[in-house]
C-alpha cells in the first residue's frame, strides 16, 4: 500500500493477513481432477527450483470451475517455515490414494479387441492369456489394479510373437 493511494469497493485487495506466520498455497487444479480432493488430504509442495518438500494439507476448494481455463481452485494450508515467501512458485502433489499393485514392464501388457491381457506361463510351461485391468502408467511400468500375482510368471516381452497354448522354456528375472 501507498501513501494516498485509493481504495475501491470491489477492486482487489491491498493486502492480506494471515494469523500465526501461517503459509497457504493457491493453486489450480484440472477440472476432472477436482473431484478426487477432498479437504483434509495431505500435500507434498515443492518450492519451483527448489528439492525440499513442505507437507501441507488441503484446507479450501473451490466451488467454481473458471469456464476458460477449465480449471478449480484448491488451497493448501503449509507450516510456517522462512523459506516460504509470498509470491513464491510452487507445485503441489496430492496423494488421493495408496494402493499396492503390480508393476509390469509396458512390453508385458498387450491389448487387442477384447481389452488388456498379459501371457503368463503356468507350471507345465503352457503359455496362457490372462485379462488384466490397467490402474494406470508409473515412472517403471504399467501398474496392474487386477489380474494377476506376485507368484505369476508374466511374459516380459516378446509376448506378440507367442500364442496361448504354446510350450516354452521361461528364462526368470527378478522385477525392479
């Protein structure tokens, strides 16, 4: 604020207050992830340029999705700490949920007209095609919600090349 500067209703805020040395993220969020937030979850907030890791928590959503971005509000409410300016760029990750799945390598999973599958090897060496439901893609592979096991032998690669029913002589590696 300046000395002798105006102030009008309905234009934007001189400044804000905040209680406590508290710190607040502002952020904005896909459209279609919105949904998935919810208040209370916690954040992993990361300074642009920065390798520290702040934990915060989601404290508001917003309730309008702005029509030209496509994109809602969230806040997430951060500790004090003197590395957190305002101004400050930052990116926020939100864990919606923890699951442990498998992990296969993206040249295990097929798909054709009938959906995802992998080969697994059974233990008379038959090659056998398994449905599987993809979760989605992570930094090492394609996490698997169902379908197979731990104890399945999957075809790594190559799979496009067998057909079920088919003997082979498996060559097991260990998963990363």
């Amino acid at each position: 604020m300046e000395l002798g500067q105006t102030v009008s209703s309905g234009g934007p805020a001189l400044f804000r207050l905040a209680e406590g040395n508290e710190v607040e993220l502002r952020g904005e969020v896909a459209e279609q992830d919105l949904p998935a937030l919810q208040v209370g979850q916690t954040a992993s907030v990361t300074l642009t340029g920065g390798t520290h890791n702040y934990v915060g928590k989601v404290r508001l959503l917003g309730a309008i999705i702005d029509p030209q971005t496509r994109l809602g509000m969230v806040r997430i409410a951060l500790a004090p700490d003197a590395n957190l300016r305002p101004g400050a760029f930052a990116r926020a990750e939100v864990t919606i949920s923890r699951a442990q799945r498998a992990v296969l390598p993206q040249t295990a999973v097929l798909s054709d007209d009938q959906g995802s599958y992998v080969l697994v090897v059974d233990a008379d060496n038959v090659v056998q095609r398994r449905e599987v439901r993809v979760s989605g893609i992570v930094a090492n592979g394609v996490a698997i919600a169902s379908g197979v096991t731990a104890s399945d032998r999957v075809v790594a690669s190559a799979g496009a090349f067998l057909q079920p029913g088919e003997i082979v002589n498996p060559r097991i590696t260990s998963g990363t």
